[in-house]
C-alpha cells in the first residue's frame, strides 16, 4: 500500500472502533447508529450463505456486469477435451504453449538430435567444431545405450567422425561454389537488366 492507502486504512479502522466502542456504550447518534445496524446486517447476509451460494451468487453478478461476454472460446468446444482422460492434459498444454524443448526421453532426444545434426554442423566454420559437436554426439549415444532407466530403446547410431568431416567438407564446398556462381551471373547480364 502506498501512503494514501495507509491513511485511509487506518481513518476506517479508527471508526470502526469508535463505532463499537459507540454501540456497546449506547452513545450513538442517529447517523452512526444506522451505519452500526447496516453493517450488521451485512454481515448477517455474509453468514447466511454457504460457499456455493456465494459463489453462484458472484458468478450471477459476473455475467450481468458482462465479464463473461467475448470470451476466446465462446460457442466453440474447448481444444484438448477429448473422450479419453488424459492425467497429464495440463503438462503437455505447458509445455506446448512455452514451447519447451529438451524434456522426454534420451532415446527420442537422440533420435531427434540425429535428424537435425546435419543441419546443425553445417552452420559450423571450423573442423575442430565440427568434430567436438560429433565427439560429444557419439559420447551421448554411448551413454544412452548404457542407462537402465527404462524408456524405449535407443536405436540412433552413432557418426563415423571422419566420414562426417568429409561429407561436411563436400557440403562446404558446394555451398561456395552456388555462392561464387550467382555472382558470376549477374555480371553476364548488361547493365540495363540488373537495374531491375
């Protein structure tokens, strides 16, 4: 609470406490005194509902003032609500939205992992990072194929190091030379057509 806040808390507890200190004396004047019963009689009201009536009751009072109106999935059926009861339905919808990745197990990691490794080294500039990527690769295979965790079989292979370095080599090499021709290209063209 800011200050104001503060004050004005402290102003309402204040009369509060006169006003009771008012009622148990019998010194209350008019005003007071109904304020007094009004809060009583709220406070009445308050006991004599149970929970699920008080919340009926906010809800009722929500949709009058038209909260519930314009709502994402008005009309429509909810996403994910599917005949079979899913436990983890809240989970898998985390991880879904947040997009996380790198949790499951190691087997699937890998396997995924083997499928995008290509593209992945060809982003590298050197051999020596190529190779500590494929290093690290066939470590973490190995170890998979060692765990007794359970989980579904790790069936990735692992990568010849050397064989990958020259494959990678031969991708290099081939991206250079379609980089250094469309150069070439667009010199032969007169000068007229380049403009456009």
């Amino acid at each position: 609470m800011d200050g104001r806040g503060v004050e004005q808390y402290r102003r309402r507890m204040e009369r509060a406490a006169r006003l009771r200190a008012a009622a148990a004396g019998g010194e209350l004047d008019a005003e007071d005194a109904r304020a007094v019963a009004a809060e009583e009689e709220l406070q009445h009201q308050r006991r004599q509902f149970d929970d699920a009536a008080r919340a009926d009751y906010l809800v009722r009072d929500a949709m009058a003032r038209g909260e519930f109106d314009n709502l994402k999935y008005a009309g429509k059926p909810i996403p994910g609500l599917g005949d079979a009861h899913d436990p983890d339905w809240w989970i898998k919808g985390l991880l879904q939205r947040e997009n996380v990745t790198g949790l499951g197990p190691r087997a699937i990691l890998l396997r995924t992992e083997d499928a995008e490794l290509d593209a992945r080294l060809d982003t590298r500039w050197s051999e020596r990072q190529v190779r500590e990527i494929l290093e690290d690769f066939n470590a973490r295979v190995i170890d998979a194929r060692r765990q007794l965790e359970g989980g579904p079989p790790v069936i990735t292979p692992t990568r010849d190091v050397e064989l990958e370095l020259q494959r990678w080599r031969e991708r290099k090499a081939a991206a250079q030379s379609t980089a250094a021709a469309a150069p070439e290209e667009e010199r032969r063209r007169p000068w007229w057509r380049r403009k456009r």
